[in-house]
C-alpha cells in the first residue's frame, strides 16, 4: 500500500501511456469517465493520454467520448462527458525516442508536488524503455506508481526480465500488476462470501468438497489477435493469470486481515503448493485443443489454422486437473478449463459438495452445488434439497433449490435500483489512484504461476502432447471431457 499521506496532498496525474489502444478505447476510458461521473476522482485530477499517434488532444478527446458513450452510453448522466473532457490533453510521445521523458515532464508541470500514476497499455516490450524513460526523468519517485497490464512474460525466465526492468524504477509495493477477473464484483465478493460467513468456512475442504470447477468460455476466435495469441496459446493467455487466480481465492487460507500482503501471502501459498505435473502424468492431467472449422457464435468458422494460413501447435483450448498438496484440498481436485470458439460467453465456478453419508431419501437426494457466475451474469447459487409442496405418495419428495445469493438480484428484489454492473477495471483504477495493491498481483505470484505453467509446457513439449483439433462450436475435444469423466461420478457442468 503506499503511502496515502505522501499521496494525499498532491495533485494527481493519470499518464495512459497507449491511450489511443484498444484496450484503452473499451475499457480503460469508459471507466475513467464512470469513475469521474461517480464522484471518484478528484476536482484536480488530470488525465494524460500518451501514444505514439500525433492525433491531437482535440480528435484524441472525440475518440475517447465515442469510445465511452459505445460502451456506457446507457448508464451516462448529462453533464458527465464534457467534465471529462476537460481533464484530457493527448500528447504524442514514440517510446523509441530519447525524448519521451522530458517531453512528459514539461507537460506535466511541477512534478514535486505531483503524485503521478502510469498506466501502461502497451505491449510489454516497451515497458523497459518506458521505466527508462520514467526515470530518467525522476517521474519514478514516490508516490508515483505504474500499472501494468498482462501478459508478464510467456515463462518464468521473460516473467522475470519484465519484472526486473519495471523494478528498476518502481519498488514492489508501488507496481500494481492488473489481472482485470480480480476486479470483477463476484470475484470480490468470493472473499466476502468465504470470510464474511460461518455457514461455508468449515465445510470448505476436501472433507465436504468433491471437487471444484473452473471454466472460462469464450465463443469468439483469436480474430485480429492471431500473431499474438500463436505465441501464447490458452494455457499463457488464460490459464496462467485469470483462472489461477480465481483458484487462489477459493482455496486459500483466511488471511489475518484484508490487507494487501495478508491476502497475497495466502494466495502465493495456494501457487506454491499446486503439485507439479510431470511428463508422468501430463497425458492424464491436461487436455490441449485447437479449434477446427464449426461454427461459433452464430457463425462460421474456418478453423485455426485456416485463419493462420500455416500449421500451428498452439492450443486455443485447455483443460487441467489441478491439485493442491496441503491439508485442506489433498483429494479434491480442481478442474480448470479455458478455450475459444466454445458454444457459449460464460465463466462460472462450480463447487461441488459430496454426496450425503446416508440419504433416507434414497437417490433423490441430490449432492449441493455452490454456482458461481462470473460473465455473462454475475450470480451466486446455492443448490440445496428442500421438500416438494404437496401430498406424495411415496412421502417426502425432494426438490433442488437455487438459493440466489446475487447482491444485484438481492437490490432488484428489494425494489431498489439495482447498482450498475461496473467494468472491472473501474475498481482497480480507483484502488490505485487511492494506493491500494491489494487486488493486484504481487511478483511473487506471477513467478510462482509461472514456475507451475511452465512445468506443464515443459512436459507437453518432451511428450510431444500435441493440440486435438475441436470443431468450432463444440466445448473441445473429447481429451477434456475425459479428463473429468475418468474421475468416476464426475462430469462438466455444461
Ligand atoms: P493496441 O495495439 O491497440 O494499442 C497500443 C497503444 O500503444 C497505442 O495507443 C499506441 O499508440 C501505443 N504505442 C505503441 N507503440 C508505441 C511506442 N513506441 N511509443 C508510444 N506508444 C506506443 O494494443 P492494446 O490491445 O490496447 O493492448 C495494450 C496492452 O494491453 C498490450 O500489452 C496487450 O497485450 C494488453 N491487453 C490488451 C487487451 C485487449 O483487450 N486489447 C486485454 C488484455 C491485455
């Protein structure tokens, strides 16, 4: 956490170094300007946008309100977009150039009573030469502080070459590393539901938990991606940040307190403790699938080699039998799964209880399921056996029922206006203009992730486990269903 006396009294300065970027135009500024609408960002704060296209602040300025009324136009108030506005200079700055720091410097005014803190929304090639730049021109002191966005490296060792050029200008406690799932309300809310309650806690083991699934659904293809993505694959894109971190969340030990290094050093043990998986069992533990022609969100697909115009090893879907060697999870595995060109938008959590010791219900006394929806809707439920209304003739009839526990559902219901359902990134930004690293992912963990996926690459590559190609549209090949399936009683929750 940094500091908020030494932030406090300065006038802040959001520099988006890629301002003119895609990632920028969807989802950074959008949530600036619901931020600011909000109430979130000070009277002074000033917005750099910094990138190498020479468009000017005025044509900059119409982008970005094109950008957010695409995607907030519903939810904005009169009045929001021109306040805005005004906080927004574009200065075009190429990270190539020797120039960039003094450039920003003058731009930025007094830097002493600044606190300053930089996004980067670019490829992370230029994160060294940007750092570079920072410092040299004495940007990097505090409170000043960065944001950087995946992917950290495509292994441990170019994980760490990252790291150490971000380091060398921003200690540990003021880099803020996104991983945008850590915004998202259900996500947040996992941490209130396990420690905010008595009635999950102590069932929240391998003594009562069967298994626990993840599955991150895509039904859009690699698209302009493609020379990005040939390069990474599912397992680097997805697996190693987004769906690692959710298995933290949910298996980790309850921190001593909500704060950031509480919570990251209970999220680094889960990591830590991921049993490798070895060319002994990679066969058994790991599916990998590539995408073939099909059809996938309403249309037709030519496959992914077709779209590449050569062959490719690279998986678009991935499937893993993870476990956990500590006390708490030995014998409950989680099953993690990721993929594109899928049937359906969806990423949900499934914690599957076990069955009852001894039902006197016979078999209808179904196993509790705890559902976790995280797109398209955020919704939790709790599947649990509750008597069917009415007279049967066999006696009591069981009846499963959904529990919902969605805090948006729950305001609905209590004929409130719902809150709006916010852009993950909204969160986060605030959390680091205010300086708190708490839901951003410490080094320590993008190593420790890292060291777990990279094992796993390793022994793909020295068993020549190549992709099975899946027909667009499918929920991949049958390699991931079996991968469950050979665990008796136990099938995806499609
Ligand atoms: P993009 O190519 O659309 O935009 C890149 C931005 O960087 C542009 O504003 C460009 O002007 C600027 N830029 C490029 N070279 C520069 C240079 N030499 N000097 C100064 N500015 C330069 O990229 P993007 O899709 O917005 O992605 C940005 C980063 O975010 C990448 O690291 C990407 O992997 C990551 N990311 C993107 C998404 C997404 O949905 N687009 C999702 C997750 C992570």
């Amino acid at each position: 956490m940094v500091s908020s006396s030494a932030a406090g009294s300065r006038q802040q300065v959001f520099v988006l170094v890629g301002g003119t970027g895609d990632l920028a135009m969807r989802m950074l500024w959008p949530s600036l300007a619901m931020l600011d609408q909000d109430g979130f960002l000070s009277d002074n704060l000033r917005i750099i946008s910094v990138a190498r296209e020479d468009c000017g602040t005025e044509v900059c300025v119409d982008r970005i309100g094109n950008a957010v009324t695409k995607r907030v136009g519903e939810s904005l108030e009169p009045g929001t977009l021109a306040r805005f506005r005004k906080r927004i200079v574009h200065v075009a700055l190429d990270a190539a150039k020797d120039d960039w720091g003094a450039k920003l410097k003058a731009e930025l005014g007094d830097v002493d009573g600044l606190d300053v803190v930089f996004f980067l929304s670019v490829s992370p090639s230029l994160f060294k030469p940007i750092c570079e730049h920072i410092e040299r021109a004495g940007l990097n002191k505090a409170p000043n502080r960065v944001i950087i966005e995946k992917p950290i490296g495509r292994d441990l060792a170019s994980s760490k070459v990252i790291n150490d050029s971000v380091a060398h200008a921003f200690d540990e406690s003021r880099t803020f590393r996104i991983d945008h799932y850590l915004g998202k309300e259900t996500v947040q809310n996992l941490i209130a539901l396990r420690f905010g309650n008595v009635v999950f806690e102590p069932l929240w083991n391998s003594q009562t938990i069967d298994h626990v699934q993840i599955t991150i659904a895509e039904t859009v293809g690699v698209g302009e991606r493609l020379g990005y993505y040939d390069e990474y694959g599912a397992i680097r894109d997805m697996l190693q940040n987004h769906l690692l971190q959710l298995v933290c969340l949910l298996a980790m030990e309850p921190p001593s307190a909500l704060s950031s290094d509480a919570l990251r050093d209970e999220k680094v043990k889960v990591l830590r403790s991921l049993k490798p998986i070895t060319v002994d069992n990679v066969k058994d533990h790991t599916a990998r699938g590539q995408y073939g022609p099909g059809f996938a969100d309403g249309h037709p697909v030519a496959g992914y080699e077709v779209e590449k115009g050569s062959p490719s090893n690279t998986e678009t879907f991935v499937a893993i039998k993870a476990e956990i060697a500590n006390w708490r999870w030995a014998g409950t595995p989680f099953y993690l799964r990721t993929g594109k060109c899928l049937p359906s938008r969806s990423t949900e959590i499934v914690i599957q209880f076990k069955p009852l010791p001894h039902s006197i219900f016979g078999s209808e006394a179904k196993a509790n399921r705890l559902h976790i929806r995280l797109q398209p809707d955020e919704d939790i439920s709790l599947t649990v056996m509750n008597k069917a209304p009415g007279l049967t003739a066999e006696g009591t009839h069981l009846q499963s029922l959904d529990l919902s526990l969605s805090l948006i559902k729950a305001f609905e219901g209590n004929g409130e206006k719902a809150p709006r359902r916010r852009i993950a990134y909204e969160r986060l930004i605030l959390d680091a203009l205010q300086g708190n690293n708490a839901q951003f992912v410490r080094r320590d963990e993008v190593e420790a992730a890292w060291m777990w996926v990279d094992g796993i690459i390793d022994s793909w590559t020295k068993t020549s486990m190549k992709p099975q190609q899946y027909p667009a549209g499918t929920f991949g090949p049958v390699s991931g269903y079996r991968l469950i399936e050979r665990d008796e009683g136990r099938t995806w929750n499609d």
